[in-house]
C-alpha cells in the first residue's frame, strides 16, 4: 500500500487524522495500538501511517510484519558514512541521502505503511535525524488518511514536536495506581508544554472482567483525567503473545477487539 513517488509529491490527503498513544511502560499500549490500527483496516479506512516510536520497537510483530530499517538504523549508517569520509552515493549531500533512506524506511503493510523509529546506539546527536523526521512525517501525514504513533513511555517525541498538530491522544494503563498516575503524569506534561491535543482520553486496560474498582476510580478522577474505555483482561492476548503469534490474527469475538470497537464508537472514528 505504499505510497507512490507522485502521491508523496502531491498529497494524497488534505491532512491526515493524527492519533497518539502513550502511557507507562508494559501496560499493553502497543498492543491496543495494533488493534485500533487493524480495526480501522477492516474498516476500509486507508490509507494509514502507523509510527512505531517506541525504542523498544515491537509494533511491527502485533501487526505479524517483519522489520527491515529503522530511523536509529539510518541514523548510525549516516554517522558512519560521515566518519569514514567516504561520502554518499551518488555524490548526494546529507540531507538528500537522508530523505531518501527515510522514504526507503516505509514499511508496506497489510493496508497501512508504517515507519519504526527504533534504537540509536553509537554516538553522536539525533537532533539533525529529528528535525528531518520532523519535516519528512509533516509531508507524510498529508498523504494518509490516519496516522497512529505508537510513543515510548515518556513523550519525548511530542514534547520535541516530531509529531505535530496531534487529534487526540490516547493514555494507555493498566489497572494500577502506578499507571493511572503515570497517565496523570504525561496529561499534566502536556498542560506544562502548552501542547494544544483537542482530545485526550484515558484507556484502562486488562481490567479483571472488565470492572475498575472503588480505588482505581478515586485515582483516575484524583488525576483529573477521562475515561473513555476499560479493556478486559484477555487470556488470548497472553495465548498468542506466548506463541509468538500477531495479536491482529485474534478472532472478532475476543473480549479485547470488542472493546476496541467500543471506543472507537465513543471516538467517532
């Protein structure tokens, strides 16, 4: 489904509907992200861009996609290019090799593109790689009709302003105090930035049957933030994770998919 040269240059999309997801580390964002991307999917809305923004990436094995470079992986390739002196193919400049290995970094998908931020290890700034991405996911986001981030459990990538003009903002947790206070954390983050997010909703996921108790609604109000859905533990997320299996093969009955639907619905989408 990748975009071709000629819809890259001249837009595809009036703007895309950008959508994030964050939360504290391990409550199951990434998951509820394949889903959501999946649903929309089936539901014939494409084209999608789904951003793996995480360092840990693994948004790509939920979607049962194998990954080919990351933005990290382009970015140690540059700095070694620049430290052996040898230079670009082609005699390109920096810039132009850069916008070429981005454009190259687009994973095609089953009904999405996707692009993985991934891991940088060697030395060297990622500002420079940040401000191309930036520029490179301003012209992307106009070709797509939806464009889903998948963040790390801070918010680096939206307090550096990678990601720009964000429609809503979807919080992820668990159903713990320590992750309802970690969204807590992340929304009041966002107040202190001045980000300006029309919708931020809070997501509780793996809830015993489906139900928060007395303490994790105290907590959630506490908080100050709003609750949009409660996702079911769901056995057969942990069935497939175990067996290596992509979360987007579960069947349409499963409890997780059902609330997925649901607050899709509440979204509008």
């Amino acid at each position: 489904m990748k975009l071709t040269k000629k819809q890259l240059e001249e837009g595809g999309c009036s703007m895309g509907y950008k959508i994030a997801v964050a939360g504290k580390g391990g409550t199951g964002k990434t998951s509820l992200t394949g889903l959501l991307i999946d649903y929309l999917v089936k539901k014939g809305e494409e084209p999608i861009l789904a951003v793996d923004a995480d360092a840990n990436a693994n948004l790509n094995e939920v979607l049962g996609e194998e990954l080919e470079v990351t933005i990290g992986e382009i970015k140690e390739e540059i700095n070694k290019a620049e430290a052996s002196g040898s230079g670009f193919p082609g005699g390109m400049t920096k810039a132009d090799y850069m916008k070429l290995r981005l454009n190259t970094a687009v994973i095609e998908g089953n009904g999405y593109d996707m692009l993985v931020m991934g891991r940088t290890q060697g030395e060297g700034c990622y500002c420079y790689v940040n401000g191309l991405l930036k520029s490179q996911l301003d012209i992307l986001t106009k070709n797509y009709k939806y464009f889903i981030i998948d963040n790390e459990a801070g918010m680096e990538h939206l307090s550096r302003g990678t990601v720009r003009d964000i429609n809503t903002l979807l919080l992820i947790s668990d159903c713990s105090t320590r992750g309802i206070q970690a969204a807590g954390r992340i929304r009041k983050l966002i107040d202190e930035l001045k980000l300006k997010i029309p919708q931020v909703y809070l997501i509780v996921n793996r809830a015993p049957q489906g139900e928060l108790n007395e303490g994790i609604k105290a907590e959630i109000e506490k908080q100050g933030l709003e609750l949009i859905g409660v996702v079911p533990m769901d056995p057969m997320i942990y069935e497939y994770d175990s067996s290596g299996k992509p979360l987007v093969k579960l069947p349409e009955d499963a409890v997780s998919r059902q609330a997925i639907r649901e607050i899709i619905a509440k979204l509008g989408l």
